[in-house]
C-alpha cells in the first residue's frame, strides 16, 4: 500500500511530520464559533445605532454584566449537561429554590450569609445528585426527570415562601450582585485597579499565546503565520483594554463579573483540557464506545448533573442577591433561557457538540438583545417573540453550514 | 444500443482535502454480476453512491449511463425508480420494527394514506420465501441475526423491481453458511435477468459469482477484467489492487510461547433481558504469553458475547466465574478494571461500538488511555497528536489528516482506528472481535503482521473469526464454540477446516 498520490492530498504527506491542521481547515472548524463572534458584533452595532450609543455606555454595559450573570452561570452548567446528550428543565425552579431557603435562612433566622451561601451550594448539589441518580443510574430520560423536578420545586418553593416574598437582604448578600471591587488605589475620575487588572490580564494572556506557540513549535506542528499571531494578541489586547476602560469611567468591575470570568476558565479548562472533559464529550457522541472505552459513564453523567444542580443554585443566590428579595416567581423561564443560550453558542441537539465559550457567547446574544430592545422601548411581548426567531435563525444557520461543508 | 445496461464515465468526486474518486469509468453489462474490488478508501463505496444518487447530480462531474439514457439522479428515490437499488455497506434496517414494515418502508402499500396490512403481509411472505427467509413478517429485525436482517435487506430491494442490485460488503458480517446462502440467491437472480454490482473484500467469493471484474485503485480505474476469458485467479485480482504481487495471505512467524498468562474458568454467563436463558456455558480456556488463540464458531454460538462479558461484564447478567492473570486473580467488574488490568477489547461492531463517529482520529485513538498522554488529569495535546500520528503511519490510515472526522473515513480505515486504539492502550491481552471485518487484503496483511507483532512482544491474543481461513493461518490454538459452550480444542497442527466446522456444529456435547 502507498500513501495516497492525489493533489490534494500530497500536502499532508510531506517530509515534517506530524502537523497540525492547516489555517484554512482550522477556520474552517472553528467557522460556527467565530459566526457567532461576528453575529453578537453585529447585533451590538446595530443596537448601538438605534439606540443612539446607550447601548455601549459605561453604565449601560455594566448594567449588561449584572442582568445577564445568572443566566450565564446557569448556560455553563446546560452545556454540559447537552453535550452529553441530555437537558435540565429544572435549573429555574431549582433557583428559586435555593434563592427561597437562602432567604429564610438569612433573613428569618440570620444565619451569617457564608454559612448560607454553603448551606445553598450543598444543597443544590443534593438536588443535582437525585436528578442525576434518576438519569444516570435508572436511566429515566432527563427530560422527565427535570420536567418532574421542574414541577417539584417549583411547588415546594411556594410552599417554603406560603406564597409570600421575603425581603430584605443584609447587605455584605446584596453586595455578590451589586457591589464592586473596591478601588484600592483610589484613582479620581477613573477606577484604577480596573485598569491595572486590565493590564495584567493583557499581559497573562499574550506570555500564555506566546508559551503555547513556542510549545507547539517544539513539537514541530505547523503555526499560524507571525503576522497574523501578532494581529491576534493585538486585537485581542485591544479589547480587553476598551473593556476595562469602560468598566472603570464608571464603578469598575462588578463582584459577579470576577466569579463570572472564574467560571468561564474554569469550566472551558475543564471541558476542553481535562480527561474528565473529554469523557464528557465522549459520552455524548456515542455512549455505548465511550463505555467500551473504560469511560465510567453512569458516573460521569451523575456528576455532570451534581454540576448543574449547584450552579442552579448559585444562579438563584446571585438572583436573589440582584432583586434583594426571594419570590415564588424567580427563576422563571431561566431554563429556557439557558437552554437557548447553548443551543444559539452552537451545542447539538443530539448531544457531543458544543463549548463553554459558545454559551457565554450565545447568552450574551440574548442578553444584548433583551437590553437593546428594551431601550427602545419595545414590550416583553415582542422581545419574546424576536428572540424566539433568532433561536431558530441561529440552528438553522448551523445546519446549513454543516450541510456546507460535507 | 450497447450491450452495457450501465456505463459510469468519467466520474470525479471530491470531498474537502480528499479526491475519492477521480476520472472513474465503469461499465456493467446486462445480466452479469460485476464486482467491484480495490483496497479501503479505493473509492468503491463512494462511486456506488454516486450511481444511487447519494451523492446527487452536480456534486460530481462525469457522466451516468442507465440503459442508454443520461441519469442526472437527485436522490435515491429518483435511481430506484428506475430500479437501481442499493444495500448498503452499514445495515440500514430499524430494529424496532417488523420485517413487513422495514421492507415495505418508505414504498408503503396504502390507499390514500391508508396502509392495507393484508396486502403488505402477502407480500412480504412473498418476498421472504424468493429470499429463503423462513420467519414471521411479524417478527422484529433486531431479534434477527445479522444473516438473517442482510436478507431482510435483500427482500426490501426486490420490493422495489431491481433491474440492477448494488450490494456494498453484503457478506462481510455474515459467516460462511450465510454468506454461501446469500452468493446462491445472487446467482438464482442472476438466471432470471437481474444485473448485479458486488463490493467485497472476500476474494474466493467473488472468484466464485462474478463475470467481470473492475479494480479501483487510489480513485482511479485500473482495469476490468472478463472473469471467463482471461483466466483469472485471485492473485491476479490482488495484484491489480494491491499494484504488486502479494505471495502470501498471512505473514509468517516463528512463535515464542511461554507461560500461560491469562485464564477463564466456569465462566457462566446469562442473557441480559431472558434471564433463565443461559448464553455462556461453563467456558474454560487460557492463553499463554506470545500465543495467539483462536475461537471458531458460527454466528450465535456465543463468541461476542463470551468476549464482552470478560471484558468488563459488558454484555450479560448473573456472570460468574473466575478469571486470572499471571496466576493471580484480577477483578473484570467493569471496563475500567478490565482495562487497567491489561484487558483490550477491540469490538466487532465498529460504528457502534468502537468509535465516536462525531470525533476525530485523535480523540478515538487515545479515549480507552486517556492518562498516557495526560499529566494528572489534563490532556496534553501535543503529545497526543504525536503519539496519534504514529499510530495512523504504523497502521497506514488513509486521511488527510488526524484531524478528520472518523465518519468521513472508509470502512476498513475506521477499522484500523479502533485497532490503534487498542494497541495504544497498551493490553497485555487483546482480544480481537472480527477484526479484519470489510478490510481488503493488503491491509489485512498489515493487521496480521501488527497482530503477530503483539504476541511476539510476549501479548496474549484471543482472535475471534468468522473467517475459518483466518483462523486456521493465524492462530496457534484453537477453541471451538456452539450453543454457548466450547466444544472442542485443537492444535495449529490438528487443525482443518473439516473437523473445525464439526465441532462448530456438534451440539450434544454433555449428558
Ligand atoms: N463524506 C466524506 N467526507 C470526506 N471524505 C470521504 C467521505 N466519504 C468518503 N471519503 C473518503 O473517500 C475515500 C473513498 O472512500 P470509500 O468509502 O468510497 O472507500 P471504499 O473503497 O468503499 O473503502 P472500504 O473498502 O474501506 O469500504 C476515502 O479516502 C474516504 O476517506
Ligand atoms: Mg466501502
């Protein structure tokens, strides 16, 4: 047998082996995430001309960072849990939940809000281990066993709050959602640690580009040309610059963003670096190889649902934190919104597919519109509506690019 | 008019990175039986599904002939109706439904939407007794063995008038009785005007029904060859596919055998859902280092279902027994211990249980031993693309790249992934399912040579085959099993293929 003689293929038969994959195809991979990169860019222009530059104000793009947080969080944990082919419909009502007995607990019988916040976390992994039993275990499809849950606490919600609101919070809670780095530099007009920390994370992030470039050289791999690297760390410390110099002409970086960005790296290292993110993704491509392959699946999948069920409950503390009060009512919808966050960051319905940042991205299209459309004035009525369109748009666009490339 | 039914001309196909087909012709003429032959990723699967209108008219340039007329097919609905129908290489039936409503699928015999069930099950005993099937139309396809689902598939196409029947590896997953059974119903419509285009990699059988024969090679056409006229053997066709001549089937090797390493007793083992049912017997064997162990049987004797309930106790309930290694007794409760404790199982069934279709080469090779190229629990990516590239030079996987989705890989590729998956993974036993399952046979001298490789380097192999050819080059010992129980082990030297199919066949062993 001979190596294949084709044009096309002689490239990848060249004497310096291995390679990585060549720009193109890397582009070309990578197409769905970087459309939605270009899309949320899009939508942010647009609704920064029509709204007349409200939209990318300092206050406005903080405003941005505190509505869309608990959505957010609550993306994170559906990812997962979609790429390994199942759905959590119960992520709202677990919120409100959590965000309920946080307030008991607080304001009733003011338990110190660490003890609380514990105490929540816990217990939301207590509901994410029975869900996640059920799914995993007795292989009761997700679906059924989060619509129950969905159902389930929902009522016991009402139940715990007799249907009441309970307010106020004490401050040091209120302060996860609404407070902000303190400026320990005390710049005058502008906030300074926030353009120092923009500094540092500037400069973190191009010795990391420029570590994983030098590695990849070692091992001989092909690497984007140097022209284009250096385009890369530039555009990219532009942004991170613009960012934070508007978050610091107004109070500078909210407390939410920091556990937000925590998340993000945390999550998108564990999913794309891990063993245990790459059990993840297998389980969900096929199940029955990824068992055959010695990965613990049943294990795997429980945990994935422990995962979800204390990021369900983070999400309702930082709700709670946001309104200053737990109500029957939190938590509304937020399943949906999350499910669509994933499935618009480009997730596959049938499980496998789909990444941290893609979530992000996709709740920030969502949020961006939600804010946009409500500066201008238009009614929840029609927001839902358009964003039940842009969810659509944005699969079909996926499959139509898939159908492209095969 | 030609004497052709069928001229493929100039065909050219191209996916992104690979040209599978380039400059192809093909012509078939009326009423033979044409093979198609050529080593994996030669492009036969590909140029077969151009003809069925898989590939629609426009995504490749060439012209197709049906009959004298033009064919511009934009899917398969438009090719059957002209009575071109095609099995494909994967079985396409639905497990959960009848032989009647899998065959008449899609071609439902309905009034105004409404189906008429008298009619369809008229048919369908019809079409089963043309195809030799004695079962219900009733019966559900997954309870059928695989023989017996290929046929199901056959009855579906002859629902449809075939003028021309594509078969892509009709026999590769069936053992020697059923795919005999099946070449014979080939030639019976043969006599009765069916034209028929063959793809398979068993050479004996081709020699044995085909008139003519093309030989794809890397895309191209190489030649086709009159079966009658010019004489030719099977290293004749080998030669054309191959491009030299390949004197020998199976590598030799002088084998180096030492201490018994691994060992089975009383393995019993229960069907999963019928659990009275007892589908492993009492098995007892052992395979000592550097000894390559054979076990024979026909299909449903319990040889898939012996290996995957060692390995990990994938397959069945109330197992019990015992299993050792060196000596010692080591836990198989799961796949995990299975695997840490040096057990591989490289699966028959390698779209659905062997690969993640959805990931590329490099993440299937190294799943089963994620830790090797991993520090603690982060995978190191460049070390696992190095490590990957050896195995795809080692084992010679035709693709672009690494990076390629393993969907988009030709059968017998994907087969060599699921092998250098197992062979990363580092077993000091292996047990190989079918493992030369739709390979051709430049690259099953390849995977012999690798498998002799292993057990020269001190590895236990349990090589299950339906192929008793196979068996009988490769193997050093071999069990026979039927109904479930080993009926008989012989000595490379004691063997043949008679007294192998004897015992395959002996079902009163015990009082
Ligand atoms: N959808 C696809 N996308 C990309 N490449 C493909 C696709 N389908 C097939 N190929 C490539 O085209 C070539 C021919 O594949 P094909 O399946 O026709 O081979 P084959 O002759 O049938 O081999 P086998 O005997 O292994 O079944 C292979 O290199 C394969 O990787
Ligand atoms: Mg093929």
């Amino acid at each position: 047998m001979q190596m294949p003689t084709q044009k096309t293929m002689t490239r990848h038969s060249e004497p310096i082996e291995p390679k990585i994959q060549p720009f193109a195809q890397m582009i070309k991979n990578n197409i769905r995430s970087y459309s939605m990169v270009v899309a949320l860019v899009l939508i942010m222009l647009l609704f920064q001309l029509l709204t007349d530059g409200i939209l990318l104000r300092p206050l406005n793009v903080t405003n941005l960072i505190l509505q869309n947080s608990y959505i957010l969080v609550l993306a994170i944990g559906m990812m997962l849990v979609i790429i390994t082919g199942h759905i959590d419909l119960s992520v709202g009502s677990v919120a409100a939940f959590v965000g309920a007995l946080a307030g008991i607990l607080m304001v009733q019988h003011h338990v110190p809000m660490i003890v609380t916040v514990v105490l929540s976390l816990l217990l939301g992994a207590l509901i994410g281990a029975w869900q996640g039993f059920w799914i995993a275990y007795v292989k009761i499809p997700a679906f059924i066993v989060t619509l129950a849950s969905m159902l389930l606490f929902r009522g016991l919600t009402m139940v715990v709050l007799k249907g009441q609101s309970i307010a106020p919070f004490p401050k040091s809670f209120q302060n996860i959602s609404s407070g902000f780095l303190p400026d320990v530099f005390h710049g005058k007009n502008i906030h300074l640690l926030t353009l120092i920390i923009g500094g540092l994370l500037s400069i973190l992030f191009i010795w990391l580009e420029i570590k994983k470039r030098n590695n990849a050289k070692t091992y001989g791999f092909d690497v984007i040309p140097a022209a284009m690297f250096i385009g890369k760390l530039i555009s990219i410390v532009v942004v991170i610059t613009v960012f934070s110099y508007v978050l610091a002409t107004y109070e500078g970086i909210p407390n939410i963003l920091i556990i937000l960005a925590t998340l993000i790296v945390a999550y998108s290292f564990v999913a794309n670096k891990t063993i245990v993110g790459r059990h993840i993704y297998a389980i969900g491509g096929n199940e029955k190889a990824a068992q055959l392959s010695g990965v613990k699946t049943k294990r795997v999948t429980f945990w994935v649902f422990v995962n979800m069920g204390v990021l369900a409950a983070l999400s309702g503390l930082i709700f709670a934190a946001r309104l200053n009060a737990a109500t029957p009512k939190a938590g509304n919808l937020f399943e949906l919104d999350a499910i669509a966050a994933c499935f618009i960051g480009g997730a596959s319905a049938y499980g496998g597919i789909g990444t941290v940042s893609g979530a992000i991205i996709g709740g920030l299209v969502m949020g961006v519109m939600n804010n946009g459309m409500s500066l201008l004035g238009l009614g929840i009525d029609w927001q839902q509506a358009i964003k039940g369109l842009v969810l659509l748009a944005a699969v079909a666009f996926d499959i139509y690019n898939k159908n492209k490339a095969s | 008019m030609s004497q052709f039914i069928l001229e493929m001309r100039g065909i050219t196909k191209e996916f992104p990175g690979v040209k599978a087909l380039e400059n192809v012709n093909l012509q078939v003429k009326e009423g033979e039986i044409h093979a198609l032959c050529g080593e994996n990723g030669a492009g036969k699967s590909t140029l077969m599904k151009v003809l069925s209108g898989v590939y629609p008219y426009g995504t490749y340039s060439g012209d197709i002939l049906f009959k004298g007329g033009v064919c511009k097919f934009k899917d398969i609905k438009q090719s059957e109706e002209l009575g071109i129908v095609i099995i494909h290489q994967e079985l396409a039936l639905i497990p959960y439904l009848s032989i009647a409503e899998n065959i008449f699928l899609g071609n439902e015999q309905a009034k105004r939407g409404v189906i008429n069930w008298n009619e369809t099950i008229v048919k369908t005993k019809e079409l089963l007794k043309k195809v030799g099937l004695n079962e219900s139309p009733h019966t559900l396809v997954g309870n059928l063995g695989v023989g017996k689902q290929q046929l199901v598939e056959i009855a579906k196409a002859l629902s449809k008038e075939v003028k021309l029947l594509i078969l892509d590896e009709p026999t590769a997953a069936l053992n020697e009785d059923d795919s005999e059974n099946l070449l014979r119903l080939l030639l019976e419509f043969k006599k009765q005007g069916m034209t028929a285009i063959i793809i398979s990699h068993k050479l004996n059988e081709i020699s044995k029904v085909a008139d003519s024969i093309t030989i794809l090679r890397d895309g191209k056409t190489i030649e086709t060859l009159d079966m009658r006229k010019d004489h030719v053997t099977e290293d004749r066709i080998i030669k054309g596919m191959v491009g030299r001549d390949l004197t020998n089937r199976y590598p030799k090797r002088e084998p180096n055998i030492g201490e018994v390493i691994f060992e089975v007793k009383n393995w019993n083992v229960y069907h999963p859902l019928h659990n009275e049912r007892k589908v492993i017997d009492d098995v007892n064997f052992y395979i000592r280092k550097g000894e390559i162990v054979g076990i024979a049987g026909l299909m449903g004797a319990g040889r898939t279902e012996l290996a995957m309930s060692i390995f990990g106790k994938s397959y069945g309930k109330k197992i019990s027994g015992q299993i050792f290694k060196n000596g010692y007794e080591i836990d198989v409760s799961d796949v995990s211990k299975a695997i840490e404790n040096g057990i591989a199982y490289v699966t028959e069934d390698r779209k659905g249980n062997g690969l993640i279709l959805m990931d590329d080469i490099r993440k299937n090779i190294t799943l089963s031993r994620l830790n090797k190229v991993a520090k603690k629990f982060v995978v190191d990516e460049n070390k696992e693309i190095v490590e990957s590239e050896k195995y795809r030079e080692r084992l010679k996987i035709k693709t672009p790249s690494i990076f390629q989705k393993t969907e988009k890989l030709s059968g017998g590729n994907q087969q060599k992934v699921v092998l250098s998956k197992w062979i990363f993974a580092q077993p000091d036993i292996l047990i190989l399912d079918e493992p030369t399952r739709g390979i051709d046979v430049g690259a099953k001298y390849e995977i012999y040579t690798i498998i002799n490789q292993l057990a020269q380097d001190g590895k236990g192999i349990l090589l299950v085959s339906s192929e008793l050819p196979e068996i009988l080059g490769m193997c050093d010992r071999i069990y026979v099993m039927c109904e479930g129980r080993i009926t008989g082990e012989l000595s490379r030297d004691e063997a043949t293929q008679e007294n192998l199919m004897k015992l395959m066949t002996k079902t009163e062993v015990r009082g």
